[in-house]
C-alpha cells in the first residue's frame, strides 16, 4: 500500500500542476452554480440571495436587475476514503465562507456537472475554479426559453 502511494505522489511531482485555463457554463448549471455560491457572498443584498434561494428551490422570481455573483477561489472536496465527507472553501474577496456536509455537497457535484475536473491525493478528491464570475438576468430566466444564467471562471492552479 505505501509503495502505490509512494508512486502516486512522485508521479504527481513529475507531471506537476495543470494548466490553468477558462472556462463557461451557461443554462441550467450556471444557474444553480450561481445560486449556491450566491446565497454565501457577503456582498449580494438579502433581496438578491431571496431571488438566489428561489432558484434553489425550483421557483421563478420577479424580473430585476441583473445580479452578478463573483468569488476570487472556490476549492471543494470529497474524501474516498471517509466517504461522509464533503466540503468546501469559497473565497470573497478577504472573507471566506466554509462549507461542510449537504450544503458542500451540493456545490462539489454542481462544479462536476460545469465540467471542472477532479483532482486527488491521499484520501481525498478535489475540485475548484478561481475567478468565478456569474451574471442572472431574472427577466430571461422568468421567460422559460433557458436563457438568463452564464458563468465563467478559470480552471486548474
């Protein structure tokens, strides 16, 4: 066992870090990404998170202003060997909010399902995007034709 891992990590030391490169998501994914890491920034108004949590929640909201939702780093992760944990590091500016169980859960499977790749070591396998900008148009996604919802962001470290 300790000469897999041992191989592992030299193997990772070889091949080094991924390149960072962008990324975009848009539609449905976009929206619920936007929702979950909306809801816990510190700089969206409680009207803006209400809108957000109505979206979680499978509900339109009135039509607005646009709300563009941003974080400097979101690092999220899953153990494979304690299977129970899940977590996640959302980082504003200089306040970061920390997420565990359900709620990190949430946000881990919605970052796969925006195509951000995993990444493990010891026990753990990781996710994460730098420099996630989201912007919801309320009245295009009140139109029902899936438009309203776009994010982009970078990949990789």
């Amino acid at each position: 066992m300790k000469g897999w891992l041992l191989r592992g990590l030299a193997t990772a030391l070889v091949l080094g870090p991924g390149a960072a490169s962008a990324a975009d998501t848009s539609g449905h994914v976009a929206l619920a990404l936007a929702s979950l890491v909306g809801i816990n920034s510190p700089s969206l108004t409680a009207t803006q998170q209400s809108v957000l949590t109505a979206y979680l929640a499978g509900n339109s909201a009135p039509p607005g202003a646009p709300i563009t939702i941003a974080a400097a780093k979101i690092s999220c992760g899953a153990g494979d060997v304690d299977i129970t944990r899940f977590f996640c590091e959302l980082t504003f500016g200089s306040a970061t909010v920390e997420l565990t169980a359900r709620a990190a859960h949430e946000l881990y499977a919605t970052l796969g399902e925006a195509g951000v790749a995993t990444d493990g070591a010891a026990g753990t396998i990781y996710e994460g995007v730098t420099d996630l900008k989201c912007v919801l148009t309320p009245s295009d996604i009140a139109d029902n034709g899936g438009a309203g919802a776009a994010c982009t962001f970078t990949t990789g470290e």
